[in-house]
C-alpha cells in the first residue's frame, strides 16, 4: 500500500537532509506507529504520504513515494484526499466549517458523495467516536479533546485507504483516547485501512502496533516491529523501561503482558520501604479562587469551584474532555469569562489588573502555544522573553535548550514542528517566573527526554516557591511531576489529595507501573529503581 525508494528530503538552507535514503514498504491493512525524539522529521514523513511533502512544504525530494501504487511526485495533495486522510496535530487549524456535522460532511462534499451515503457515514462515525451528542455544537466551543476527535471524524467518513495521524490522543483523556484507538484498530481489522500513526505518548498506542518506524535522528528510518525497535530505543513506555529494570525478556509492550512476569519484582518488592508521596509541607496560599463559576449562553462549564494554590506545590488538573479544566485555567488568570467568583493573588485580582501586571501575577500557557508566538525568529521571541520578563540575557534560550534540544535559532516559530513551538512557548513563560503558573496540556508533541526536562525545570520552579498548575490528560507526566492532583468532572471538583492517593485509586488515571505492580504506591520506574537499590543495600 505504502512504498518509499530510496527517498531523501532536504529543506533549504538546512545543514543536512531531514530524510535520508528511506527504504520502506507498509502492507494494506497494518497499524505502523512512528516514533522518534521532537523535530527529527516524523511530520515529514507523515507529509510523505499524502504529497504535503513537497508539495506544499517546499524542499527538495529525491527518490519515489507511491501510495496504492500512485507516484506522489505527479499528483497534488488534493488528488490523493481520497485515498490518504490525514489528522494534524493542531485540529482547529484544519476545520473549514463552524459546526461539528457540518464538518463531518464536508470532506465527502467535496468528493461528490452521494446524500444518502453522507448520512448514513455521519452517522457511524458520530456512534463510531462517541461524538453524537455533539452534532450540532459549533467547533470553537469544544474542548482540545472534543476538537481532536471530530478532526478524526471528518477523515474517517470519506473511508480513505490510507489514514494518517499525528498526534491524535495528545489532547484526549484516557477513556476516550481508548475509544479512537479502538475505532482506529477496527477500521484496521474490519476494513483493512492503512494507518501510519505518530504519537509520542507510546504508553498509549505501541500495544495495537503491527510495526513501528524509528526516527533515531540522523535521517534515517528503522522499519520493524515493536518489540524489535524498542531493545535499543532511547525513547520508551513505562512498562518497557520497568521491564529493562527488571530484566524481562522479551520486553513487554503492554501491561497486561508485564503482569504476567511481576510476580518476582512483586515479591522483591515487599521488603522495600514503600515510596512516599505526600504533600510537601505549605503554608498561606499564594492564590485563592473562592467559587468560580463560568458560563457560555446556557452551558455551565465552571460550578462554584474553590481552589488554593501553595507554593512549592504541582497541582495536576485532571478531568475527561470538557469537564471545566481549561475553563477554570482561564477564569483563575483573569482572562477568560467568570459569571461568578473571586481570585486573589498577592492581594489582588488578576481579572482586575492590566493584562501585563495580570501574566507576572499568573502566568498561563494555553493549548494553542502558538497564540504566544508574534515574532519573526526563534531568537527574537527568546530575547524579547528575557527583556519583558527582566531575565537574564540568554535565560530563555537556555530554557529552550533544555526541553528541545538543537532548535535552529534563526527559524521562524511557525516552522517548528508542534513540539517545538510548545517548547518554545514554555520557556517565554517559564523565564517569566510568575508567582503562579498554569499550564493546560503543556506536553502535547514532547518526547519522554523533554517530558523529563521540562519536568525538571517544574521542580526547580516550586524550589523557589513558585506555585504550578498542570491541566493534563498524560498520567505518566503526572506521576512523575506531580505533588497534589485535582480532578474535575461536569464543572465540579469530584477528588482532591496527594498524587499517589488519586492515582492509584483510579481506574481511568493509574500510570502504567501502578497497573503492573498494584498496591504499594508505587507510580514510576524511579520509584521502584530507588526501592531496589535500598534492599539491595
């Protein structure tokens, strides 16, 4: 279905090809995940497949793609879209329409679908997704999540051969990025549809893979099953770096399969002093939000929700798509809408204040990291970081570097991949410092390397007493981040307390290691690496 000869990709005035001599060829019918650190050339790849590369991109391509036995070099990317869907990480972006419906029609508008079909399709895909009760919602007032699944939707009803997926559960909670992977893998099994899917959170996906394609970074494509690749991969699951701990062969790709050889690291285990993961010590908070509500027309995103942040502290903000998570992020900076509800910072409101007093207040980083981004290069936006928030020069590029690495500093922000761009809008806002930073969703696009960076940074933050909020679907980034966890639900708070209580109490937000391993309070491979070594001891 998908054959690549001999092909290479160099963009202008970059220092070496971003492909390079790709030899791969992918069956009709196979899931092949696509992995590989932020920026290495996974986006171009995938742009490979339905002639964005170089079609649109620009760059010179050397060497042949076809698709279904069609040479991507003659054919416009609009020639393929009925045989190639493909899902961007940015949903919002590719929507041409206002309401959800309308944009599951609109793709089989333009190939001349007959009305009846069209029904019937939307139908399915709305029942497909779990997405029925949002028909006739406008697009911009879902949640990233909700948004992410209709973009899936509006591909899927034109029934492509080949499906294309960057990113696609980055925005969504687990529960639903279960129901798409298990449409997806359907639509693999029953229909025999190709999908090349690259998704960072592997944890997620790397189980339903027929095979996997590895980007180690120096052009080149590895092509191979999943458990073949991930022996040596830098960038791994949870469950393959506990079973790389434990010495299990082969490695497991699921917990399921890790379970099955747990029993002696259970029993090693019994004697550890079990980890301790409670809140660390507070005083005052630095900000109270006494019952904030939000409104949109008749829809109460946000009901009376108290909340007091404490400095020193991760608080992980947890909830399925569109319970109120973002909602409140922006109500609490002062921002977005509130119907009702105060906040007070340093003895003030944010929402009362100038927007530039109000960001050094409560610093937000929105989904859309882009929003940030105004300035003509990388270097540009860095310096103006460093002036505005009164760092030292070099302090956000310095940040920069250690969530992405080798980010070309002369390269405009809306060349980056969506990794990149949201690294970038991390470090403005992390060399800001303010008293109280809120972030929602801030690893979509992150590898684990810059997952554990950015991490790092966090904790260096709360160190000096600042306080961070994280609106989040990424559990594992919560279990290794996280002091505190909040859990929305239909705009109320329903859970609140220390990260190993909720977590593994939970059905939908255990991390991988507390799945495999059970009772014990054990989160991460950290957790258990650092058990081990004091038995060993």
């Amino acid at each position: 279905m998908i054959n690549l000869d001999r092909v290479t990709v160099t963009y202008p005035d970059a220092a070496r090809p971003t492909l390079r001599d790709v030899d791969l060829t992918i069956a009709e019918g196979e899931l092949v995940l696509v992995s590989g650190r932020t920026g290495v050339g996974k986006s171009t790849l995938l742009g490979l497949l339905n002639g964005l590369v170089p079609h649109f991109t620009g760059g010179h391509l050397q060497g042949t793609v076809r698709i279904d036995g069609i040479d991507t070099r003659h054919r416009a990317p609009r020639e393929l879209a009925h045989l190639v869907g493909v899902v961007g990480q940015d949903p919002l972006a590719g929507f041409v329409t206002d309401i959800v419906e309308d944009e599951l029609a609109y793709g089989m508008e333009q190939l001349g679908t007959p009305p009846d079909t069209m029904r019937t399709r939307v139908e399915e895909t709305l029942d497909l997704l779990g997405i029925a009760g949002l028909r006739r919602r406008p697009l911009q007032s879902l949640s990233g999540g909700q948004q992410q699944r209709v973009a899936i939707g509006s591909v899927l009803t034109a029934h492509p051969r080949v499906l294309v997926l960057d990113e696609p559960t980055s925005a969504l909670d687990p529960t639903a990025a279960e129901e798409v992977l298990a449409a997806v893998t359907r639509l693999v099994h029953d229909l025999g549809v190709t999908v090349v899917m690259a998704e960072h959170r592997m944890e997620r996906v790397v189980q339903y893979a027929d095979g996997m394609l590895l980007l180690p970074g120096d052009g080149r494509v590895l092509h191979g099953t999943p458990a073949e690749l991930l022996v040596t991969a830098v960038s791994v699951p949870p469950v393959v770096r506990l079973g790389r701990l434990a010495g299990w062969t082969p490695l497991p790709l699921s917990v399921r399969d890790a379970r099955r050889l747990a029993a002696p690291l259970r029993a090693r285990l019994a004697d550890a002093p079990a980890p301790y993961r409670g809140l660390p010590p507070h005083g005052a908070p630095v900000l109270v939000a006494e019952r904030i509500t939000v409104r949109y027309g008749r829809v109460v995103a946000v009901r009376e929700v108290s909340l007091r942040l404490h400095a020193g502290q991760v608080t992980a903000l947890m909830g399925r798509n569109g319970s109120g998570k973002s909602s409140l992020l922006w109500a609490v900076q002062g921002s977005g809408a509130r119907a009702a509800g105060t906040v007070e910072v340093a003895g003030v409101d944010p929402h009362d204040v100038p927007g530039r007093q109000a960001r050094r207040l409560v610093g937000l980083v929105p989904q859309t990291a882009a929003d940030l981004l105004y300035l003509e290069t990388v270097r540009a936006e860095c310096e103006a970081a460093d002036r505005e928030s009164g760092a030292r020069p070099g302090e956000t590029r310095a940040l920069l570097e250690r969530i992405a690495t080798g980010i070309d500093p002369d390269q405009h922000p809306r060349d980056l991949s969506e990794g990149q761009r949201l690294a970038l809008a991390l470090a403005v806002q992390l060399a800001a410092a303010p008293r109280v930073l809120l972030l929602d969703e801030p690893t979509r696009g992150l590898d684990y390397e810059a997952k554990a960076a950015f991490g790092a940074v966090l904790h260096e933050l709360t160190a000096r007493g600042h306080s961070v909020v994280l609106a989040t679907h990424d559990v594992e980034l919560v279990a290794e981040v996280a002091d505190r966890v909040v859990v929305m639900a239909e705009g109320e708070v329903v859970a609140d307390g220390p990260v190993a209580h909720v977590l593994s109490g939970s059905t939908a937000f255990a991390p991988q290691v507390s799945r495999v391993l059970g009772a014990g309070g054990w989160l991460t491979v950290g957790d258990v690496e650092r058990a081990l070594s004091a038995v060993a001891t």
